[in-house]
C-alpha cells in the first residue's frame, strides 16, 4: 500500500526528496561525473589504487570509501574490469550491493525512515519482494554465480540469489538523471519503495538537478494513497503489461488510448466554441495533438485508425487557410507525414 500523508497537496507541491543509499555510475558518465556526489566536474581525480572510480574532492572521496575498499581490489585487474564493461550495469550494482551487505554490519539491518513516518530495512524490503516473486530466475542466478566466480568475489549461492532477486524485481532501482536530462548513475531510493504503481497516478518523480522529487501532479486529498507510475504513459497496452510484469506488479493497465479519442473530441469541440472554423492558434493546438497521438500509435505499434484520419486532414485544411506554404511548421509536418509513410510498423497513405 503506498503512503498517505495528513494534509492536502496541490498540484506541484514538492512531497519528497530522495537520495541514494548507493549507486553506480554508468560506463558513458564514468570520468565526468563524480562517483560519490554524482556532479559534473572536470576536475576528477581517480581512485589511485584501482584507477576506475573518480571523485571530485578528498570528502567525497572519503565518504564513499565504506563501498568502494570492498569493490577496489576487483577493479585493480584491468581484465576484470574490462569485462565488467561489456556486460548489464546491473552486475557492478548488484557487485557493490551484496559487498556492502556483506562487510558494512548494519548495512542491511539500518532502519530508515520513510516520509510516510514508517521504518524499513532493506532486509524488510528483500524479504518482501522475495514472498511476492514466484520466478526464481534460475539461468540467471547461475549467470550471476558465473561472474561472482570470474571476479574472484567470495559468495553463499542463496544470499546472492536472494539480493539477485531483490534488485531485478526492486521497483525503486532506477535511473539518476543529470541537470541536463542525461543518464549518469543506476541508485537505489529507499524513501521511494513504498509508492505504488497507478495507471492514473496523482504524483510523479522529478528531477531537480541529480535529485529525485516526488511531486503532486493533482489535488491529493488526507489520507489519499499516493500513487506513480513505474512504466511510460505513452507506452501500448503490451509493452506496459510486459514492463509491470518484470516487476511484479499486476495491473489492470488503463492505455491512454482508452481515453484519448474522448478527450480529443471534447478539446476540438472547445476549439471550435474558443476560436471558430480557423485560427494560427487553433492550428498550433491541432498539429501538436496531431503528433502527441502519432507517437502513441506508434509506440504501440499499432497503425492509423479513424482518429488518426480524421486530425490530420484537420491539420492539413488548417494549415492552408491559416498558414504561408513556406510556414515551417507546416513543412515539418508534412515532412513527418512523408517520414512516417516509409516506417516498418506504421502503415501510411499519403
């Protein structure tokens, strides 16, 4: 069940902010992005023992030391750490996880304190996430031991296999993302675990700068479950069943398809009451609708219906009453058009 607070939230309220408990940098951001802090510098200087890790200050050198002593003698074989580069970002995270576990005595055990006010360990977690997963994935742990055993990493097959299972069906294991929108590190945000997944979800995580937000994205009244969602809205029915079952999540899965020609029929109506048969306006507001439901389409895979028909000759015949033919927007979208027709999965007549 995810968390409920005692007051009322208006839309883009901050709820929340979130920082790792730990992480690992992606290979591409690895020698512009400190390992500890996570911010760009280009004054990086690297772990002198290993060569692989980079810190921009003494302090987050040192702060960072209680992970990276257990990983540090891995990475000094430059073989090894070779071949940590061409497999998942996924075994250098579980890697620094299942060391900490295994050498920092409280790792597992500390209790943190959720905004909700509750308390977990990530043991709790682990233990949840193991009773609600029915597939052990046993290839994969057999993977996993595989590369334990390459990396020379001293393992007790069950531990590994359960905190294997813990981070593959983790649903708070995500992306950190830079003040550009760039993917710089894979962490684990345990003040997020208690959310639950919604099709129609009243907040959603931000970024502010590398620092994840959890914000309001409608009135949330007390006591009012707060819900995210795990998976791209604009994503087809299949392609979100198929991500909310590798995490564990049943839903009934809502596709904004379902809703989105009644939307659309209402919005062309208040055009219609707002601006009359033609407008610049008008126009704008239809080809930008008119891309919005092409990219649902097509990341669903699926090819043009009626509506599709239907908004683009209304964007055609709005264009050329309300617009120069040498208009750019104009010539972009008839550019898509052209771009579309010749796609693989997207069967269009001009």
């Amino acid at each position: 069940m995810s968390p409920k607070l005692s007051k009322p939230l208006s839309p883009g309220d901050v709820i929340t902010q979130d920082m790792p408990i730990i992480h690992v940098i992606h290979d591409e951001s690895k020698d512009k992005y400190c390992d500890n802090c996570m911010k760009r510098s280009d004054q990086l200087k690297r772990c002198s023992k290993c060569l692989h890790v980079y810190y921009c200050c003494k302090e987050c050198q040192k702060n960072d030391w209680k992970y990276h002593k257990n990983e540090c003698k891995v990475y000094r074989d430059d073989d090894i750490w070779s071949s940590l580069q061409t497999v998942d970002i996924r075994y250098r995270f579980l890697l620094r996880l299942y060391l900490s576990v295994q050498n920092i005595p409280t790792f597992a055990t500390e209790m943190h304190r959720l905004f909700d006010g509750s308390d977990v360990s990530l043991n709790d977690l682990k233990v949840d996430i193991i009773g609600r997963n029915e597939d052990k994935s046993g290839s994969d742990i057999s993977a996993i031991c595989d590369v334990f055993t390459e990396l020379g990493v001293s393992y007790e097959v069950q531990e590994l296999s359960d905190w294997f299972i813990f981070m593959k069906n983790c649903r708070f294991i995500f992306d950190t993302r830079s003040d550009c929108g760039d993917t710089v590190a894979n962490g684990l945000y345990i003040q997020l675990s208690s959310l639950s997944h919604s099709c129609l979800p009243n907040a959603a995580i931000v970024y502010n700068g590398h620092t994840p937000e959890l914000r309001a994205m409608a009135s949330i009244a007390p006591g009012e479950e707060i819900t995210v969602s795990r998976v791209d809205l604009q994503m087809g029915r299949e392609g979100r069943r198929i991500w909310l079952k590798s995490m564990s999540i049943d839903c009934q899965i809502l596709s904004m398809a379902d809703k989105k020609e009644e939307y659309l029929r209402s919005l062309f109506a208040d055009l219609d009451v707002v601006y009359g048969d033609y407008n610049p306006c008008k126009t704008l507001t239809l080809v930008n609708h008119f891309d919005a439901y092409t990219f649902a389409l097509i990341n669903g895979r699926k090819s043009p219906d009626g509506l599709f028909n239907e908004i683009r000759d209304m964007t055609e015949k709005a264009f050329d009453v309300t617009n120069a033919d040498n208009c750019p927007f104009k010539q972009t979208f008839h550019d898509n058009l052209t771009t579309l027709a010749k796609g693989p999965h997207f069967k269009l007549s001009l």
